[in-house]
C-alpha cells in the first residue's frame, strides 16, 4: 500500500476514511467501511504492531449481530464459549455461592448469537485476518486533526500529516486525543476500582470440582469476581475491587502485580464462597487495570468530518461488559448510515455520492438516545446499588433487596441497531434510494 504519509496524491473518485486506532471497534469499523462502495479506508495505529493485550469481553447479541454481518458466525462460534443453559451470567451469592439471579437471552434468539464469552486477542485477530490487504499503518500516533474546507489531514507525534480524508473515525479509546482536541474539559479520571484480570489455560482449574460450567458473577457492595471458561480452552478471571486513589496509583503503570500484591487479593477474598479462594490459588500471575471513565459524548460528530465511536465516544471502562458490544453497534450504524444515504448521482457537495452531512445526521439519531439510555441506566444502578449496601448487616434483607433490583438489561444485550438505523433514515428525510 501506499505511504500515505510519504504520498500526497488524493482519490478524488472515492470517499476517503481514515479511522485512528485500530483496537477491536476499530478493526470493525475498517471492515465494515471497506464494504462500502468507492472507498477508500486507511486504519492507523500508534502501536508499532499488533497489540496482544487485554483480557475477555462479553459478546452480547447486538455485538454477534453485527460480527456475523462481517464474518462468518462458524468463525465466531471457533473462538468463543456460551454456558450450556443459554444463561447470559448467573449472579451468586458473595459468600455462599447461592444462586441469585440467572439471566437468559431471549428464547427467540438463535444459537449463534445467544451472548457469549471471548478472548480480546482471538477476537482481534479474527478481524485483522478479515482486513484488505496493508488496510493498517502501524507506528502511527495521530495528535491532532486539521480540518479545512476540503477535508480533514492527520497531524501524527512526529509532526508529519496526511492528505485531506473526507472523514475521520476516532476509535482511540478512552483516552482519545481526539475527543480531547474538540472537548478539552472532558476529563477522564479514575473512578474508584481496579479491574485484577488474567486469561489462562482451563487445565489450571479442571481439578476444582466446584467450578461452575456458567459465566458466574459474585457481588457485594460494588465488588465483583467473574469466572468464565472463555473458548479456545481458555479459562478467565476478572475482579473488580474498591480501591483508594493513591493504591491505585501505584498499579496504573505496572500492570502485572507483585506477589505481595496478589496475596492482598487472595486475604481480601479468602470469606468469599471458596471457590474463589480455589481459582486464585492457581492464578500464577494477575493484572491491574485502574478504572477510569469521563463524560459520555452528547454529540457524536464534528464538523461533518469526525465521527467519534466505541470509548473514545462512551469512556467508561466496564459498563455492564458491552463496551466493544456497543463500539461494534457504532461501527455498523456508521456503515449503514452511509450506506443508506449515498446514491449515484453526485451533487456538489457529494464524493463518490455519499452526502457526509446527511449521513452523520442519521448516525447521531441512532446512537445518541440508545447511549443516552445506558449511561442514565448505569446512574440508576448506582442509586440501586447504595439502597442494596444498606441491608448489608442483615443477609436475608441483603439478598431480598439484591433480587427485586434484578432489572433485565436485555434492551441494551439485544438491542437491534439496524432498526434503529432505518427509524433514523425516515426521520431525517434522505432521498430516494
């Protein structure tokens, strides 16, 4: 491909993308664009190569919806795992392990797609491999956008930039420096727990003969441990725990803990059902992730040029485990928008017929009310939680008020963006196709 920073020479018969960052939303994004007719789509990434990292991630059945318009679903089905009952988690008792809550996918919704658990790494993988050729430039961290009248140019760390791109996608993460370039205020701060994670091989834990064959989630009081068999004989285990600012401080650039830290963990877990106490044993090593979040975007575009998705659009780091879920659900609202709003006849205001003003329109009227609900939702979840913590001397009122709070969240889980697509087209009044 060519060095489009070593090149100046445009496309002027193709839209031109550029999407920054190429992380799972990313990868999606840049597959579905490339659907698109006459386009051009250039991903760029700061890391030097691929990035092995992170841990598992929840595939809802929005986030498979949408992989399955992209990649085969017998691909998926090879990297992922789907507890036996069609249960979504089962939410146990922190200290017994009693079965609290099971939540289930619709039963309307078909094997392929009934949520499932996952590896980030496989899952990345699976769509680098499905990538045009050279579609990614590595090494390439952006600092700025530069708009102008004719397009929008990256402006990278070293100081070199790009031709005009008809747009840009921002899928850098939650700590966008592209959300921070057009919304300097909006801070990204910690917000008071630690994600421990590790993925290992599930050989590690087949001597337990209390592990549970589900996804199973044990809470108290705003902690959580999960524990899942996550596909391709993988197991996980993710813990998020209270911890103070100056404590999490010291973990934010290490990453992989300390021994002594790891054994903080297993004394603090040691009362909980001791199931837990058995998978930590094994745990050789763990990492810490600080957890931060920031205000959530109202607006999702800019300038009829930038397009913001997945964190760099919603940080939060961990809202119900759907964030790549939703980033995937922005991805395909962006493909269609486009799609569904280009026709053949090229005005003046048009490339390659595609109408960049009407299309960020129909975007931003299908995702906006959708985050809009969640991130409401997640403030009510913290009313909820505070109303549960409150019982937490008495068990049986614990575990009544922890049951009736039990609101299902399939609206978010099997949210159906591509009907949310076309209400957008006919509010916003496109043309004919």
């Amino acid at each position: 491909m060519v060095d489009l920073v070593a090149n100046n020479s445009t496309n002027p018969g193709k839209l031109r993308i550029a999407i920054v960052g190429t992380g799972l939303v990313g990868s999606a994004a840049l597959l579905a664009l490339s659907g698109l007719q006459d386009v051009e789509v250039v991903g760029f990434e700061k890391s030097p190569v691929p990035r092995e990292a992170g841990a598992w991630i929840s595939l809802t059945v929005t986030g498979q919806l949408v992989l399955t318009k992209l990649i085969s679903p017998e691909k998926i089905n090879e990297i992922v795992y789907r507890p036996p009952d069609r249960a979504v988690y089962v939410t146990r008792h922190w200290r017994t392990g009693e079965d609290l809550v099971r939540q289930y996918s619709s039963e309307h919704i078909k094997e392929d797609f009934i949520q499932a658990r996952t590896h980030r790494w496989p899952l990345l993988k699976l769509l680098m491999d499905h990538h045009p050729k050279d579609a990614v430039q590595y090494g390439k961290q952006v600092a700025a956008v530069r708009n102008s009248d004719v397009g929008a140019k990256l402006e990278f760390a070293n100081g070199e930039t790009t031709p005009d791109f008809d747009l840009v996608v921002a899928a850098d993460g939650i700590y966008s420096g592209i959300r921070r370039q057009y919304w300097p205020d909006h801070q990204v701060q910690f917000k008071g727990a630690v994600a421990y994670r590790n993925v290992f091989h599930k050989s590690r834990v087949a001597h337990i003969k209390e592990l549970h064959d589900d996804s199973s989630s044990w809470r108290r009081d705003g902690e959580v441990v999960f524990l899942s068999e996550l596909g391709l004989d993988q197991y996980g285990v993710v813990i998020i725990k209270t911890e103070e600012p100056e404590y999490a401080a010291t973990l934010r650039w290490e990453r992989s803990i300390s021994q002594e830290g790891l054994n903080r963990l297993r004394d603090h877990y040691k009362d909980w059902d001791p199931v837990i106490s058995k998978v930590l044993d094994t745990v050789e090593e763990i990492q810490a992730y600080p957890l931060d979040s920031g205000p959530w975007l109202r607006e999702l575009t800019r300038d009829d040029r930038v397009v913001f998705i997945g964190d760099a659009s919603h940080p939060t780091a961990g809202a119900y485990g759907a964030g790549a879920a939703m980033g995937f659900g922005d991805a395909w609202a962006l493909y269609r928008s486009l799609e569904l709003t280009r026709r053949r006849g090229r005005g003046r205001r048009e490339t390659a017929g595609y109408d960049l003003h009407k299309a960020l329109q129909v975007f931003q009227q299908t995702r906006a009310p959708f985050l809009l609900r969640v991130e409401q939702q997640m403030a009510l979840d913290r009313d909820t939680a505070s109303y549960v913590a409150e019982a937490a001397g008495d068990e049986d009122e614990w575990k009544r008020r922890f049951k009736e709070s039990g609101a299902s969240i399939r609206w978010l889980q099997e949210h159906d963006v591509e009907l949310e697509v076309l209400k957008a087209v006919s509010t916003v009044g496109v043309w004919k196709i």
